[in-house]
C-alpha cells in the first residue's frame, strides 16, 4: 500500500472489502481475549451496553467501566474537543496517543484538556484554512487586555506551529490535480 494509491480517481473496492475484513477478523479476536481474561469486568460491561431499559448514558458507561474493560475493548475513540471533555473524567494519560485533525478549526482552549488526557499528541492541519470563527463565542463582560490573555494563538495549529517541530507532508490527497491544490 503506497500513499500514491489515495491520488488515483476510485479506489479498488475489493482491496478496501478485505482490509476491513481482516480489522473486523482482529477485533473479534480481541474482544474474545479480553472476555478470557478480563471475565467479570467485561461481562458487567457487556450486560449493561446490551440493556433496552434502564441505562446507563455513556458518560457513565465510561466513568464505571474505562479502567477495567472499556479502554480495553474501544481502544479509538473518535470525537471532538467537546465530546472528549464531556464525556471523559480529566484525568492524566486516559490515553496513549490524542490526534487533532483540522487543528486549525480547534481553538486553543479546546484543546487544552485534551492534551492533558493524552501522553502523546499529533497535531495536523492545514496553515491556510481559516481560524476558528467566535462569532457566537458569549461575552461574559470580560474585557480582554494584554494582561488577562494568555494565550493570542488564534487557533491549534497556529500555537503547535511554534511550540513543537513540524513535519510538512510531501503529498496531498485532495486532488489528483497538482494546479487546484496550489
């Protein structure tokens, strides 16, 4: 599998029929080994995702099961910046590895308890997008002086930019014509 394949107009539907084949095949495996060896948590846990009535929202799901089974068996979550600060407790290294895409549409205080649920971060965008927008930001009267910002970045991206080393991607996969991209 190359990175050029994404330039090509379809993508070969059987190959992609098969990959996910093959993650579906892992995971099954997966969840039948934690099931062997993590028996009464992940039961617990399986008994109360398969309620009708009853049950539990997820934040709670989340809150009663993440050390013990959930972690295990989600191991990705997908989510954005609110979601992940509502849902999960804020507490240090919930996760291996926290990934900002379009990060600059993320304003910087969303990120920031984000961050501090991970060990590790990537954050990948696009400098030439727009920032995210505050028109409906609520003013709560403050007024916003040199000493009361703290941070001026407009966006995620625009605060990682300087803070942490870059990698520029030498490939796009937006187009397969080099003149719309540029």
């Amino acid at each position: 599998f190359s990175p050029r394949s994404y330039t090509q107009p379809y993508y070969n539907i059987d190959t992609v029929i098969a990959a996910a084949a093959k993650v579906q095949h892992h995971y099954r495996t997966r969840l039948q080994q934690l099931r062997e060896s993590h028996g009464p948590q992940f039961r617990k846990l399986l008994h109360e995702a398969q309620k009708v009535r009853r049950r539990l929202s997820l934040r709670q799901l989340i809150e009663r099961y993440w050390d013990d089974a959930l972690s295990l068996a989600r191991p990705v979550w997908l989510c954005s910046p609110d979601s992940v600060s509502s849902l999960f407790p804020l507490r240090r290294g919930s996760f291996d590895l926290v990934i900002f895409d379009e990060a600059s549409q993320c304003p910087v205080e969303a990120a920031l308890p984000i961050f501090y649920r991970g060990a590790r971060a990537i954050v990948a965008g696009d400098e030439q997008q727009m920032p995210p927008s505050r028109f409906f930001a609520v003013s709560h009267g403050v007024e916003d002086d040199d000493d009361s910002v703290v941070m001026t970045s407009d966006s995620l991206l625009s605060l990682a930019t300087v803070a942490f080393p870059s990698l520029r991607l030498t490939w796009h996969y937006r187009s397969r014509f080099e003149s719309l991209v540029n």
